[in-house]
C-alpha cells in the first residue's frame, strides 16, 4: 500500500481528518525515508497462510468479546479498537497487522487483541460488529474481521455473505447474530470503550499506554522492541 508523500502528509496534518479515523499516530515523527510498502494481495496472503496453525497463531474469542491472538505471555500486548468502515481503521487491519502477525505475533512477542466499536456514522457499522463476533464463535473471527475491513466498505453487503463464503455454519450464524448475547457483549465493549475514553478509530493500547490514530510501521515497530 502507498504511503502519501511527505508533502501531502503535511498538508492533511494541517488540515485535520475525519473526527472516527484519525490519520496517524499523534505522538509520531515523520520519517525521513519512505516505509516499507507491500502489497494489499500479499498481505492476504500472508494472513490467510498464517492463520491456520495452533499455539500462538490459535484465535480465541474471549467472553467480554474480545478477539485475542498470541501468546498469552508475550512480553507485550496490544489491544485495537477498531471498525470496518473508517479508512484508517481499515488500513491499520491491511498494511500494518500482517507485519505484526509475522515480526512479533507468530514469534511470541506480542498478545493481539481486537475490540470493534460501532460508530453512528456507518448505518451498517453494528450489523457487521455483530457478523464479527459471530463469525469469532465459529473460529474464523480474525479471518472475518480481514474480510470485512478489505470489502465492506466497497461492496456494501451484509455480513452473511462473508459468512457463506468462509464457510461457516449458517444456522447457528442467523441464529447467533439476532440473538440477545451478540448486543450485550456489543453494549458491554461500548461502556468499556468509553470508560477509556476511546472515541476515534484506530485507538490502540501497547501494555496499557494509548495510542491515537494510523502510525507508520516502523514507529510502530519500534514502540513495540522497546516494550521487548
């Protein structure tokens, strides 16, 4: 994925962003050289390939929610509040998280956790949370959660039809996403969000230090090996 250019960058700095998805970290420098790019068809890849294995790799879905991958004793844990539909939200889930799963999640070093917060803005924002979670009960949360932020945004279609296509259980898929359990756990991660006083997306916690807005990867990296 391109980066802007340092120009452009300086330019949207001035000018603000959308108030839901901030651009990038608040507390980071501008790099002098350009990131590493990658490509959006190799970042799926990537994902797709490593998401299949046990031990670190194996997704959880803990019961306030939360879709948590790594190690539980890795040294450091970051948890992303996010949503499918805000830009840079989407970007932090396609350029960032794919170097995070092979530099530091598959090696043991990082804890990874996602928590979907709805925002009003999107109409369909808490159908697909729910799709989310529902999927994340069948295994494939994070395999759906690629999904979404990939495709939602452009082909505007309800999240069972990314559940058909990962081959989820369909009955208990309707079933989980008009149930009771789906909103309560959805209310709880609000309150939970605004107890932490996170409105804007992506807003990510490195062992409990905020972070507001896309950094660059490398910056990002690097909060995380000092943390090591």
């Amino acid at each position: 994925m391109q980066k802007p250019s340092l120009i452009a960058l300086a330019i949207l700095l001035l000018t603000g962003c959308v108030l839901e998805s901030p651009q990038r970290n608040q507390s980071e420098s501008i790099p002098t050289t350009p990131p590493e790019e990658r490509s959006e068809e190799a970042a799926k890849t990537d994902i797709k390939e490593l998401l299949v294995g046990t031990g670190a790799l194996a997704e959880r879905l803990l019961v306030t929610g939360i879709i948590d991958i790594g190690k539980r004793e890795a040294p450091v844990t970051l948890i992303l509040f996010t949503e499918h539909h805000a830009r840079y939200a989407r970007e932090f889930q396609q350029d960032l998280f794919p170097r995070l799963l092979k530099d530091f999640i598959e090696p043991g070093l990082v804890r990874f956790q996602v928590v979907i917060l709805p925002l009003k803005k999107y109409p369909q924002s808490e159908p697909a949370a729910a799709g989310l979670l529902c999927a994340a009960m069948q295994g494939k949360g994070i395999l759906m959660h690629t999904t979404l932020s990939e495709l939602l945004d452009k082909e505007r279609l309800e999240p069972r039809h990314y559940a058909e296509e990962l081959e989820l259980d369909l009955e208990e898929f309707d079933s989980c996403i008009t149930g009771e359990e789906i909103q309560i756990i959805l209310k709880q991660q609000r309150a939970w969000a605004q107890s932490l006083g996170v409105t804007l997306v992506p807003t990510f916690f490195l062992n409990g230090e905020k972070n507001v807005g896309l950094p660059y990867y490398a910056d990002l990296r690097g909060m995380i090996e000092e943390l090591i």
